[in-house]
C-alpha cells in the first residue's frame, strides 16, 4: 500500500493524458471534505464542507479547506459537485463561491436547496444544475454520472467521473440500508454496470470501515422512539442534526401517534425543516408543528422540541439549556433525546451537556443507553460486498480518521484489489491516475482555514496558542515609563493580573526584580522598548514560574517620554 511521506514536495507537472486527484480535506478527519479533480487544464471540484472546531481551538466558528493550490485556477473551474446536503459537504461553499460567484454548482433537488437557502445569507445567487440518479452530464472534460446512494439525508449521490485517463468513482457518503424510510436503495446494480466496464479509482467512504457487520436499518429506531415517548411524563426534547431528515421524520410520526406538538428551535434546525417540507421530503400531518412560541399554551405533555446541539457544540440550543442560558428550562420529569452519534472528539462536550441537563432533572436517552441512532456510514461488510461489486483497479479511502482510511484500505486488498494499488493519501497528498495506475505525485498545501466570526483565514495557529494560554493561564500585565535617552525608569512599574489566580498584591515581590532588571540594561545602554519589554517578560516569567508554576501570556508595555 502506498502512503504518504513527510518530506513529500510539490507534484511535477501532471503528464499527458492523466488525472490528477487532489483531496483537500477530508482525509485524516472527519468533516471538510473536498476533492479537486484535474484532466487536460480544467477542474473538476467534489464536495466543499466545514469541519467544526474543538476545544483547543477557542473562538473558532468553522474551518474550511485550504483553496491555496486552487486560488490562482479559479477560471479553471467547471463546476462543484455536491454529493449530499451536509454541512461537512457544503458548509464551505459560500466561502469559495465569494472568490468566485459564476462556478456552477450541480447535485441533487434537496441538495441545492439547502446550499441555495446557506448562499442567501451570503448574498450569493448561484449558478446551478439539478440532476437526478441515473442522469449524465458532460461537466468540462469530465463526463460525469449520477448514481443513487442512500445516507442518513435524503437524495444523496455518488459520482462516477469518466476521461480518457479512466473512471474515477467517488461515493460521496453512503451506506446500504435494505429498508430505507423513503424507498431509495443504493443502486447497486448501477454499480455493478460501472464494475463491468472498469473503475480505474475508487474513493469510498471509510468512516465505518471499522466497525463489523452491517448497519442496522433507520427505521429499527422507530420502535425505541414509540417506547420513549410513551413513557415521557413531561416535555420531550430531541437534539439531532438539522439536515437528518429522516430521523427527524420518525420524530413527527412519534408525535403525531401519541398526540403531541413539535416546534423546531433554531435557525438551521426551521429553515431545513422548512426547505424539506416544501419539497416533500418531510412528512408532516396538518397542525403537528407549531410555533415555539405558542408552547406557553400547551400542557407539557403535550409538547415536543426539536433543536440542534447533539454534538456539544457551545452555542447550540442545547448546550445552552444545560447551562441555563435559553429561554427553553429544563426542568424535573423533562426527557432529552440526543438522536445522534458521536462525532470522534466531541465526546467530552457531550457529556458535558448531558450531566448538565441530568443536573437539572432530564432524563437523558442516548446512544449509550438506547437505540436512537444508526449510522449513516457503510460498515466492513457492507464495504466488502461493494468492492466486490465494483472491482476497481485502484482504491483510495476516503472520508475518515487514519486509523479508518487504514481499515478501509485493508477491506479493498481483502477483496483482491494489488496491495500497491490501493493509495492511503491524507489532506493535500497528490493522486496521479496514469495509464491505469494511481501512484502518489507529491503535496499541495492544505492546512486548515479558520473562520472567526466575519474573519477568514486570519487567525493562525499562534494566534490559537495564545488563545489556549489566555484561557488557561491568564495575562499578566506590565506597565513602565522610562526615560528614552537614558532608559531609566520614571513611572511603575504597575502589575495587573486577569483569569491567572494571582492577587496584584502578590507583585510586589516581583516589582524589586523589574526595576534591578532595567537599571542593569541602562547602565549598558540599552533604551529600545522592543529589549526592554523581553527583559521585563523574562523577569516576570521567571518569578511566576518558580512562585506558582504557571505560565501566563506576559504582556510588558514601555512608554518612552
């Protein structure tokens, strides 16, 4: 199996007649999934999504995928295909639409309806193509066919993306459940088609790889949800992605039979639900959902609330009731369906939340303790029979951590696919498909972008790191006035400390060692402010260190008059 190198350098010029794969998110992680495709000068882009932030990244709202190696090949661009509707597929679309707003976006009904209702807030009308399973469209140079999957959101699509350097096909995210809630199968025979007239490269979906066995169908949540809701005494709140339409579906039909009223909360969570109503994609019974102002009208027993916040996230509406800071208390008897799984580095978080609502009296159903979550994401056996459906020539994983690219690339050589043709690449590592063989070309840049709030790109990794100490250390700050042709002090020093457990009393005993500190560098002449300050922070550093073992971001000012 080939893999990446650390000391891995730019990729030569693509030669004639190949195909260059470029992931540049995705691979290693799970979220912000991009692929870049290239064939004779012209791109071909699938998926752009976000990855959501973790703890020891304060401050940040999402990061997107690097467009680097893209940016001066914007004119390049003939189209973006999106495979599905979440937001680790199409939350970093308006980002590289604003550098470019004419790229077209083509993907399915209810695809582009969410990723057209995202663009609105941004003030982008996109150029679009709706396409359906089993359609082909010539995108460029690359004749691309639509094959239907089924995932845990509605009219989601694999690729397949033929040139003449072969086919590649990307699966997007799926799995093979045989009793799906809307009737759509993953087309395996579409696949087996594809199979037979020769995939060149595979990029399938590893983020199940590990796990044995087949996934267990959606609806088989269905029956723990009638249990729960049969036995809830008070209100049911019920947390989960706000485009997993189907689990959201089973949620209406639990309500609806035992004569409750759902109100979505929050913006993503209404605006989805709306878009997929409209389009038929949600079920919903005259007079079941109402608005989460009228609740003050019903009797608690009556009640059922949709919102986001199974992952822990912050400012989610339920990490905000565990805290209290929502206009929506929990309170004793309240029953809180987290109908989610977890995503790998969220676990804290969500325990978090669950020990406040628990705090407060909920009665918490989880994964951990009930049936109300099955996985989106194909496992080892539903893998293993796909791939000897599709007998590909080459397999790259995609979509997963290392150690589930790994597993994933250990099924395709299990079912016959040359261990050195089955290339384990991560985030910016350059596939080449040539005369039929996919070999790692070298490496793009591809680190992570943050978004702060209307801030892209601009907060870097030190800036994080500053971050971190600000939150767990504190700041101490240092304020002196000195002479600027003597460098003699004539004001202060004055010591102030915020969130570093240290009284600004307990600085008189470093004060002493500031002023020894700068009377030595006047006596050798030193009288720049920028030496000054670093002869100030190492004398503050020092003490707190051997006073109290702590490292605090040490902030000098020095005032020449």
């Amino acid at each position: 199996m080939s893999h990446p190198h650390p000391e891995l350098g730019p990729p030569p010029q693509l030669p004639e007649g190949g195909l260059r794969v470029t992931p540049l998110g995705g691979l290693g992680e799970i979220g912000r999934n991009m692929t870049v495709f290239e064939y004779g000068g012209r791109l071909l882009i699938v998926d752009c999504g976000v990855l959501f932030p973790e703890e020891e990244q304060p401050g940040i709202d999402l990061i997107l995928p690097d467009f680097t190696t893209i940016r001066d090949r914007l004119d390049d661009i003939d189209g973006i295909v999106l495979t599905h509707g979440h937001e680790d597929h199409i939350g970093g679309v308006p980002y590289l639409l604003r550098e470019k707003q004419d790229i077209p976006l083509i993907g399915s009904k209810l695809t582009l309806a969410l990723i057209e209702a995202k663009l609105q807030e941004h003030r982008i009308r996109p150029y679009t193509l709706e396409v359906i399973e089993g359609q082909r469209e010539r995108i460029g140079p690359f004749d691309c066919e639509f094959v239907a999957v089924n995932h845990s959101i509605p009219d989601a699509l694999a690729v397949a993306i033929r040139t003449p350097a072969g086919m590649v096909v990307h699966t997007g995210d799926f799995k093979m459940d045989q009793l799906p809630l809307d009737g759509r199968l993953t087309d395996l025979p579409a696949f087996a088609k594809l199979g037979e007239e020769g995939i060149d490269l595979l990029l399938s979906d590893s983020t199940n790889a590990e796990v044995p066995g087949f996934v267990p169908p959606e609806r088989d949540i269905s029956s723990v949800l009638r249990q729960v809701f049969a036995s809830a005494q008070k209100r049911i709140i019920v947390a989960s992605f706000a485009s997993h339409i189907h689990r959201i579906q089973q949620i209406l039909d639990a309500a609806h039979e035992h004569g409750r009223r759902v109100a979505f909360v929050g913006r993503s969570m209404v605006r989805n639900m709306g878009i997929a109503r409209d389009l038929g994609y949600l079920r919903v019974p005259a007079g079941l959902v109402v608005d989460v102002k009228t609740l003050d009208d019903l009797p608690d027993k009556e009640i059922v609330l949709v919102c986001t916040g199974s992952q822990g996230e912050p400012m989610a509406a339920l990490s905000r009731m565990a805290n209290r800071d929502h206009q929506i208390r929990i309170v004793q008897g309240d029953t809180v369906i987290l109908a989610s799984s977890l995503i790998p580095g969220n676990e804290a978080a969500v325990y978090r939340v669950i020990n406040g609502l628990m705090r407060w009296g909920a009665n918490v159903v989880h994964k951990g303790n009930a049936k109300v979550h099955v996985s989106g994401h194909a496992s080892a056996g539903e893998l293993l029979y796909f791939y000897n459906i599709c007998k590909p020539r080459n397999l790259m994983p995609v979509h997963g951590e290392w150690r589930h690219l790994r597993a994933n690339a250990e099924l395709g050589a299990l079912t016959g696919v040359p261990h050195d043709q089955v290339v384990i690449a991560e985030d910016g590592v350059v596939v080449d498909l040539v005369d039929g063989v996919a070999k790692i070309a070298g490496k793009v840049q591809a680190g992570y972008v943050y978004v702060d709030g209307l801030s892209v790109g601009d907060v870097t990794e030190t800036s994080l790191k500053d971050r971190r100490i600000l939150g767990e250390e504190g700041i101490v700050s240092v304020f002196v006035v000195v002479d600027s042709t003597t460098g003699k002090i004539v004001g202060g020093p004055h010591v102030h400390a915020r969130g570093s457990g240290i009284e600004d009393e307990a600085f008189g005993e470093v004060i002493p060692k500031i002023e020894e500190s700068l009377a030595s560098s006047a006596q050798d002449g030193i009288v720049e402010p920028h030496q000054l300050q670093q002869l100030i922070r190492r004398a503050v550093g020092r003490w707190v260190s051997d006073s109290y073992r702590r490292r605090p971001m040490i902030l000098p000012v020095v005032v020449e008059v």
